[in-house]
C-alpha cells in the first residue's frame, strides 16, 4: 500500500475497514483465474504499473496463459485503448516472462528435454536452464520437482545464488521458499509455479 494509505489505516482504520471488507467480497463467485483477469484490466485501466505486474503473476499462477491474458487486453480495447494496450504490453515484454515470445504463443504445450536424470543428484537441489526458462529441479528418490524460477510476487528471476540449502530467497522483496516442494515459507503467499515432470530414458522432462 502507498504511504498515504497505510496513514489513514492507522488513522481512520474504523472507516477504512468497511473499504477493505467490500473490496475483500468482492469477487466471491467467480473463479480465481477470472477475478485476476479483471483486476489485470482494471489496472491497466488505471495504469499501475506495480498493481499490474502483481496481477498479472496471479492471473498467470491461477492458470491463465499468455494468450488469454493478450485476449483479454485485446476484449477490453473498447474501454482501454490502444496506448494503454501497448503501455501493458511494454510492461510484459519487459518482464521477460517465458511463454509471451511470439514464437511461443503458437506452440501447444509440450514436453521438455531439461536434464540427463543422472545429473540430478539426490536430495539436492539444481538451478538450470530449458528453451530460455529458469528451472530449480529437486530429486528425492523416484519423485522429481520441476519448479520455475521466477518468483510468483512480481516474477523476478531467482538466481541459483539465492538458495541456501534448500531455502529460495527472491531478491527483490525476500519472498522466501521451500525448494523440495515450493512453497512460499515468509513474507509471501504463493508457491512457485511446477511443472508436470517425468523420467523417460535417462532424461528429466517437463511439461508447459
């Protein structure tokens, strides 16, 4: 929240609270992917760059993909406009997010050739890279975790110096995260995105 904010929660939290209780049910009947598709529009609308990214990462972990979040810029053309179109399209190329490449928004998702599955020791965890997409990838036993890694807030690319043990730290706001199973263990509240992964041949896949 802006300092202004975050003032008159202090100051006036009786009345501010009745704000965040209506923007809170706001929403309640309809599916998550859907409701952040909206808050994307709308902040495009407003032109928030910081509530954007944020919303966008959302919409993208709920299962929105790349093309619907094009569409739904596209439907609201009538309302936004094109330079507010083209403002948001800015953002997203510039948050270099695998899947938005032209190249790729025609490709069906398919399987991914990451590693040779002898390469992924046991018990540890390994950053690496597949088709210009950052990947952490944990082996424990016969169970292989494929995980992005861009961190769900504002997809920054966590680098393989953030993880210390098996302990991802985001460096742009210090989302923390269990690498062996992705989830977000301070600050945050979203898991790392995983990928289906499979074993096939002496090679680790995974599936976007």
């Amino acid at each position: 929240m802006s300092e202004a904010l975050n003032y008159l929660v202090k100051t006036r939290g009786e009345t501010l609270g009745h704000y965040f209780a209506f923007l809170k049910g706001c929403g309640t009947h309809l599916d998550p992917k859907t409701r952040n598709l909206i808050s994307v529009i709308t902040k495009v609308d407003a032109q928030t760059e910081r509530g954007f990214r944020q919303y966008l990462g959302r919409a993208l972990r709920e299962g929105c993909t790349p093309m619907e979040v094009l569409d739904a810029l596209l439907m609201a053309f009538p309302t936004l406009g094109l330079a507010k179109i083209v403002w948001a399209v800015d953002i997203i190329l510039d948050m270099r997010i695998p899947g938005f490449e032209p190249e790729a928004l025609t490709q069906e998702p398919q399987w991914h050739d990451v590693m040779a599955s002898a390469d992924a020791v046991e018990g540890e965890v390994i950053r690496t890279e597949c088709n210009g997409r950052g990947l952490f990838v944990y082996r424990n036993q016969q169970t292989i975790q494929v995980f992005d890694s861009r961190c769900p807030h504002q997809s920054t690319d966590i680098p393989e110096l953030a993880l210390s043990g098996s302990t991802l730290t985001c460096p742009k706001h210090q989302w923390e995260f269990d690498a062996h199973s992705g989830a977000c263990v301070k600050k945050g509240n979203s898991p790392l995105k995983r990928f289906e992964a499979k074993v096939e041949d002496g090679r680790i896949l995974a599936f976007w």
